[in-house]
C-alpha cells in the first residue's frame, strides 16, 4: 500500500476549461499514466461485475464523517505536498483523515503511487513502475518526519513486486533515515509480504522498528475473493510469525475488514490462526466500498458488534485489540499500548 502521487483536495473542485479534458482526474477503473510515467489503472479495479451490484444499504449514521478540514489539517496537507510525499490516507481514500492529520499525524506510503497488485478492496492505482524507485524519499520522509514534529510515525507502501527484493532495502533506508534524523520518533512499518521472502522482511526489521505489521485483510475463505492472488492468507501468518521470531521485542500487528460476506465462526478461527502466529495486535474495521468497481459491502456492523469482537480477540490473550467501525491498521497507532481500545 503505498503511494504519492494523489493527495486530498479541496471539497470544492475547480472547474475544468475547455480543451483541457487531458489533464483531468482519470475516472475510477480508467488507464492513465503516472507521474512517474507508469501505465496504470486508476483505484486499482476496472468495471466488472461488481460495478453493478449495491451494497447492503445506505451508509449508517456511525459512518458518516464530515469533509477534511481545519487549520491542523491544513498543515500536514502543505507538508505532504511540498515534499511530494504519498500518504495512506489520501490514496487508500481513510475515513479519519481529518482526525489524523488534524493532531499533526500521518501514515506515508512509500515507493511511489503504483502498486503492482490489485486487491479487490484496495482504491491504491495498479500498474507495472518497471523499477522505479525516488532515490530522495528516504531524505523527503525523514524532513517531513522532523517538520511534523512527530514522536511516532508509521509507514507503508505499494507492493513492488517488480523490484527484486520487493523494495525491502528502500523501505529500511526510509527507516534509517528517520532515525538519523530524529532519533527520538518511533517507527512502525506496515509492509508488503514481499512475496513471503523472511530475508526481504529482515531487512526492514534489521533497520529498527516498534512494530511490524501487515495485513491479513479477511478470513481464509475469502482471500481469494478479496485480496491479489500474489497474496494469500498463509503467507501473511508465515511473515508474521518470521518477524516476531526474527525480532522477539518488537510489536507485531495484523488488521481484518469486516463487512465483507464473513462469519463470526470464521472470525473466530482466523483469530485463533493469527495468535498462533504469534501476532500480539489486532485492529477491527469496517469495510467501505472505495469506488463502484470494488467489492459490494455486505453488511454494516454495528458498534456494539464491534465490542463484542473486540471481547472475542482479547479473551485469546492479544495484548490489544482495537475495534470499532472508522477503526484502520494505523489509526491511533501511538496510542495502542494503552489498552482501551485507543479512546474508543
């Protein structure tokens, strides 16, 4: 998951002259080219057969959000652009944008905004960036780390299966980076599975991190439904396990989207499979449909549903889990140690 080129705009959008169709906004599912040339698929899906299919119903009232906007947000929005940063939150389309970077935070996303694989429930551009790699992100993400003043900061990126160690070295070079210049910020890194390769994902953690993570996304039936076939749900328990093993005191965490056709009983057994796994951190969110190419939502869980999967996770011995409709992989991140459900 990682990205650049896409930041957040005005709720307001200008109007576009005529003659001047070519630089407008590509529509969802249509090919475009990236500013780093790249031919890519805009929000990662073209139409298929789920572009006619409604979801359950309308949004609930727990899930409506008001427009970005304020002063704070403002701030990290100038940062973001100036240093041609990708962040999470603009290209994956997050719900709490405005709550994060109104309190000065961010997730970035590194390694462009072309991702190689194209997960059915994932609004990041798809394409083939043929190796390239912004030689002065690590420079950029550091400075943007020390302008926002941050004490912890979390990172991650598009697959990049096209490079040969999945951008395993760039994404520890980007860490090191923040270490050197602000040694007191506390890194998190939520990665690709790097093609399940342990040496790809030990060298992120030989750079120095507080928590690894990365993402199961759902249970085991529908992995195939939901994610890139390059992905897969053993895969993700198998790095997960490497790195806590690899690094026994670093935190590890996973996340699943809710909403999506799955069971409770399936909930519960993908819970036993990811303590097995040796994960400590587990989040809960609902899943939103990015654009109408995506996966339909299926249903829309409720608070107190989300408190009861929170109980469910808590009584296998996870030291937290955080849950709760809005609720991302990296939402509150910093506050996921003290155990109550990040102010939920």
């Amino acid at each position: 998951m990682s990205n650049e080129a896409t930041l957040v705009q005005p709720s307001v959008k200008p109007r576009t002259p005529a003659g001047e169709a070519a630089h407008a906004r590509p529509a969802p599912g249509s090919k475009f080219i990236s500013p780093q040339g790249t031919r890519a698929v805009k929000d990662g899906i073209r139409p298929n057969d789920n572009s006619s299919v409604a979801d359950v119903g309308p949004k609930p009232p727990w899930l409506r959000i008001r427009a970005p906007s304020g002063e704070g947000y403002e701030r990290v929005r100038d940062i973001v652009k100036t240093h041609s940063l990708n962040t999470v939150c603009a290209e994956s389309k997050c719900p709490n944008i405005a709550e994060c970077w109104g309190r000065g935070t961010a997730t970035l996303m590194l390694m462009g905004s072309v991702c190689t694989r194209a997960c059915k429930f994932c609004a990041v551009s798809t394409g083939n960036p043929h190796g390239w790699l912004d030689k002065n992100e690590p420079e950029s993400v550091a400075d943007a780390v020390a302008l926002m003043n941050l004490r912890y900061v979390v990172l991650t990126s598009v697959d990049r299966d096209d490079l040969p160690d999945g951008g395993a070295a760039h994404y520890a070079a980007c860490v090191r980076a923040i270490h050197e210049r602000s040694p007191q910020t506390a890194v998190e890194a939520l990665t690709p599975d790097f093609g399940g390769s342990t040496q790809s994902v030990a060298k992120v953690l030989d750079a120095g991190l507080i928590t690894f993570a990365q993402n199961i996304e759902t249970v085991e039936r529908l992995t195939h439904v939901v994610r890139d076939v390059r992905a897969g749900y053993q895969q993700t328990l198998r790095v997960l396990k490497f790195a806590k093993s690899y690094a026994p005191k670093t935190h590890t965490k996973t996340s699943m989207m809710l909403g999506l056709g799955e069971t409770d009983e399936e909930i519960d057994r993908a819970l036993d499979d990811i303590r097995a796994a040796d994960v400590e951190i587990v989040t809960f969110g609902q899943y939103m449909r990015p654009t109408r190419n995506h996966l339909p939502v299926e249903r829309y869980v409720t608070p107190e549903q989300f408190k009861e999967y929170r109980k469910m996770a808590l009584a296998k011995g996870f030291l937290e889990v955080v849950s709760g409709a809005l609720v991302r992989s990296s939402y509150r991140a910093e506050r996921v140690l003290e155990h109550d459900n990040v102010g939920l």
